[in-house]
C-alpha cells in the first residue's frame, strides 16, 4: 500500500520524493557501525588487554549513537515513510512539503493514513488522518484494487488542498 502512496505522490501529481530523513538514519547507523568495526579492528592489532580502553570507549559510543538514532527516529521521522515536495509553480515561494505515515497494529484489519502538508509561504502545517478497513480495499481472491485505494489517497490530498483555499 506504501508503495501505491509514493506512486501516486511522484508520478500522478508530480512532487519530487524527498530523502533527508531517511538520509539522516544512515548516516547515524554508519557512525555507529563505524565505531564497532574500528574496536574490531583495533582489537584484532593490539589484542585483548592492550585494546581494552578503546573497546570500552567504542562500546560506549555504540550505546550513544543507538540512543540518539532511537531518539530520531521517535521525534524526528515520526513514522513518516514519505516526504515529498510541492514546487512552486512559479519558482519564486519556497516548496510545500507532503509527508506520509500509516500505522496498522498486528493482527488488525484497520489501515490508519496520516497526511500532513506543510505549506512552503506560511509555514502553517495541517493534516488529515484517516483510519479505514483493508478490505476496503482488497477484493475476494486478495489482490489490492489500486483504483480504490488511489481515490481514497487523493480525497484526503484534497481535502488539504481545500483547507488551504478556505483560510
């Protein structure tokens, strides 16, 4: 179903994916790998009781890193699989931003989508969540009817776009 999201998102209305979260995890994962491939290394040179400092050290430093990639991805992505931008028609406005996230707990037929657009002049944010049955959109041999689902993604996308003409 994410992958019909960024369909519709990239090619049917034209906003251009945006990376710079997920960007930012790989970047802490390869920090945090790195220092555990460094006490690797360092151990596999100067064997064990010489390497115990930096073994402590990058130990340590693990820890740190997988605490401030818990603490990123809970405040910063916030369980969003997608951010996109709107550009601006005429080059001249910053860029509106779209970001997408949906949640459906174990063993549940209940899809919850959660929408958020951050327009680019105002900087005001607003969001639309919805929370509908996956055989809303399923039909009986299983398969995801795409039409279904596209329609839905694009009545909550306009019921945004609608808010930001009434205000």
């Amino acid at each position: 179903m994410q992958l019909i999201l960024l369909q519709v998102f990239t090619e049917k209305l034209g906003y251009m994916e945006m990376h710079a979260l997920m960007n930012g995890r790989l970047i802490l994962c390869t920090l945090a790998v790195g220092f555990a491939l460094f006490a690797v290394a360092w151990d596999y040179f100067f064997p064990f009781p010489a390497s115990r400092p930096v073994l402590i050290t990058c130990v340590l430093l693990y820890f740190v890193m997988m605490v401030i990639l818990t603490l990123y991805t809970s405040y910063k992505e916030k369980g969003y699989f997608m951010v996109a931008m709107e550009k601006d028609q005429a080059g001249i406005d910053p860029d509106n931003t779209w970001s997408l996230a949906s949640h459906m707990k174990r063993y549940d037929d209940m899809y919850e989508l959660y929408m958020s657009y951050r327009d680019g002049v105002s900087g005001q944010v607003r969001d639309v969540r919805t929370e509908k049955s996956v055989a809303n959109f399923f039909d009986d041999n299983g398969y995801l009817c795409q039409d279904l689902f596209e329609r839905e993604v694009k009545k909550l996308h306009s019921s945004l776009l609608s808010e930001k003409k009434n205000l």
